[in-house]
C-alpha cells in the first residue's frame, strides 16, 4: 500500500468513527429527551390524580378509599421531591382513610408506615407497621417493611427474625423485599450478598414496564450509592448516570454524584452538581459536601456559607437531629458537646449500628477514647463493612 493509498484510508477510518460518535451522542440525547418527556408526563398526570381525588375527597366527607388514592400520590410525590410537606399530607390523609374504615385497607397501613419512616418518627412507624402485621399476618411484603423499620430502631434480634423468615419465602427477590434483604445482609458483613440482591433487583426492575421512572432511578441510585460506600467509584459512577437517564434531574442521584466528585477530588463538579440539588431540594448532606468543596478550593467564605446553609436546612426538616449535620460538625471539631448530647438523646430510642458509631466518634473528638472504644465496638458488633465505621474504628485507640 503506498503512502497516498494509507493516508486515504486512515482519514476514511476517522471519519467512519467521528461518525459513530456522532450517532452514539445524538442517540444519547435522544435518550435523555425521551426519558425527561416521559417524567414530566407522569409528574403531570400524578398532580392531575391529586387534583381530581382532592376535589372528591372534599365533596365525600366519608371516602375512606379516595383519603387512601390520595395519600399514595402525596407519597409518591413526596418520593420524588423530597418535599415534606407532601410527607406530611399523605400521613393525613392515611389516618383518615383509615379513621374510616381499617378493613380492606392495608395498602393504606403501608403508606402510613413508610411516610412516618421518612420522617424519622420510627416507633410511630413500626406500631403502624405492627398494626399492618397483626390485622393481615404472613404477607411478605409487610413483614419486610416492618423489618426496614426494626433496622432502623436497632432492634437487631426483631429484624433477624423477620429477614430469616423473608429469605426463605418463595419470593425474596420481589422489588418490595430484595433491597430491605441487601440492606440486611451489608448490616451483618455479607457485603457480596447485598450486592447480588441489589444488582438482581436493578435488573428485574428495568425488565418492569409499569414502574413510574422515579421508583426505577430508586433502583439505580441504591445500587450506586452502594458503589459509592465501598470505594468503586468507576461502577457507582455506570449505575448513577444510568438512572439519570431514566429520570433527569433525579436529586437523589445529583447528590450521589456530587460525593462522587468529592471523593475523586473533583472539586468544581462536585460543587456544580451539589448545587443542582439544592436548587430543587434542601438537602444538608449536599450542603456539607459543598462547603467541603470549597475549602479543598481554599474558598472559605463560601465554605462557611454553605456550611450555615447546612445547619438551616437541617433545623427544617422534621424528625430526629441529622446525622450527616452531626458527622459534619464533628469532622470539623465543631460543637462537639452539643453532638454529644443529641446523640445519647437518641441512644433512648433508637440503638442501631450508625448511632453507636456516632456516639464513638463524637466521644473520640470529646478526648473520652475508653467510653469511645465501648461505643465502636457495639458499632461493630454486626460485623458491618462501613468503610465510615472502618475509619472511625482505624482513628479510635
């Protein structure tokens, strides 16, 4: 082949694979156009279902199933926002569905129960989860929920019995119950395990066509942000840009990203996608994960700016004090005493593995390393691989 021919020849090469570039990203966009056309049509449709049930709610002051219809959109709703107010309307309208009527209404204990969860009001959360159990016993659905809550709470010994139970049933990778399995089965060190079940339920669920796009970015981000948690940063990166083209925009998954960026350094776009988020949601952890940002930059007006933000958004949430505020003031060795004391305020009601692990770290910063100790080793006592428990146990002597 003589030069002329070679050269002709590499140019058609480079321009086969511009090309194939070319038609890959514009298959992309597509994609991604696609996929937010369909999202705003079922936000749109959601809020047209909410309109229609509120104006039958408001003229049937004895609908106990619309009161139920509407509470599930308020969740739904809620789920995709992070707004929570919506948390708070569907908890309403769930106790007066069922101040009508208990029977032929679990679905609606179901919403009660995870609404509460999200507000961190856990033992409100697991006597409604009880209440399901007690009225329709043996559903396996139900009984996963109420085991997510007994995680919650600490109440290990419950939960071993319920997740025992789940994993023989015929049906432990049902959407309902295979994460709350993973979620378990991280808890007591089988982080393999977790990692099938979750990568299982990612799959089964992108095989469902009736799941609205948020629940299946739910999967994505799961399966990242599990990713994330143990350092594989290159697959956390694969699940989380996958689910924001099923649903752009998702906070849950701009959030992950931006600790994504963080850990690898890349300070700017974690700022950029942090911001993303909290342009939608007030989100503390992504407040911290700015201001953490900035001071990598050496912006520490900015860094102190969103810091504040933090404590602000954190103080109008309901519930419980948030741990990603505390974990933050304690990296920063800031009001350490008042950490302290919200933290063994919670131990009263709620003993799981991150409390403990919180209550050792704000004793390590208080220089107390013998009660620190104590605490990192009931932290510990699961087996659970935590890379945050790792390194508070590595810092603690």
């Amino acid at each position: 082949m003589n030069r002329h021919r070679a050269l002709a020849l590499a140019l058609v090469v480079v321009t086969l694979a511009g090309v194939a570039v070319g038609a890959s990203r514009a298959a992309a966009t597509a994609a991604r156009a696609e996929a937010a056309a369909r999202a705003r049509a079922e936000r749109a449709a959601r809020d047209q279902d909410i309109a229609f049930y509120g104006n039958r709610v408001a003229a049937d002051p004895i609908g106990a199933a619309d009161r139920a219809r509407l509470a599930a959109l308020y969740l739904q709703r809620a789920r995709e926002t992070g707004d929570f107010e919506d948390y708070r309307r569907a908890e309403d309208f769930a106790r007066r569905s069922l101040a009508l009527r208990v029977a032929h209404n679990a679905g609606t204990y179901v919403v009660l129960a995870s609404t509460l969860l999200a507000q961190h009001r856990f033992a409100e959360a697991r006597a409604a989860a009880r209440a399901l159990n007690a009225r329709d016993p043996g559903v396996p659905r139900h009984q996963a929920l109420l085991a997510e809550i007994e995680l919650e709470l600490g109440s290990y010994d419950a939960a071993r019995i319920l997740f025992d139970s789940l994993a023989r049933t015929p049906s432990p990778h049902d959407l309902a119950i295979a994460p709350r399995l993973a979620r378990w089965a991280e808890l007591t060190g089988r982080t393999d395990i977790a990692r099938r079940l979750l990568e299982r339920a990612l799959a089964d669920a992108r095989a469902r066509r009736d799941l609205p796009a948020e629940q299946l970015a739910w999967f994505h981000w799961r399966v990242g942000d599990f990713y994330l948690r143990h350092g594989r940063l290159a697959e956390a990166d694969y699940a989380l840009r996958a689910g924001l083209t099923v649903f752009p925009g998702d906070y849950r998954l701009l959030a992950a990203l931006a600790r994504l960026e963080a850990a690898r350094g890349s300070w700017r776009r974690a700022i950029v996608y942090g911001q993303d988020v909290i342009a939608a949601v007030p989100d503390p952890a992504t407040f911290g994960v700015i201001s953490d940002a900035y001071a990598a930059l050496g912006d520490t007006l900015n860094a102190a700016e969103y810091a504040r933000a933090m404590e602000f958004a954190v103080l109008g949430q309901p519930g419980q004090w948030h741990r990603a505020w505390s974990l933050f003031l304690l990296d920063h060795n800031r009001q350490v005493p008042e950490v302290l004391a919200r933290v063994q305020e919670e131990l009263a009601t709620r003993q799981d593995v991150y409390a403990y692990d919180l209550l050792a770290w704000a004793l390590h910063k208080s220089h107390r390393d013998r009660e620190a100790r104590e605490a990192m080793n009931r932290a510990l006592a699961l087996g659970t691989d935590d890379p945050q428990l790792r390194a508070h146990d590595a810092a603690i002597p």
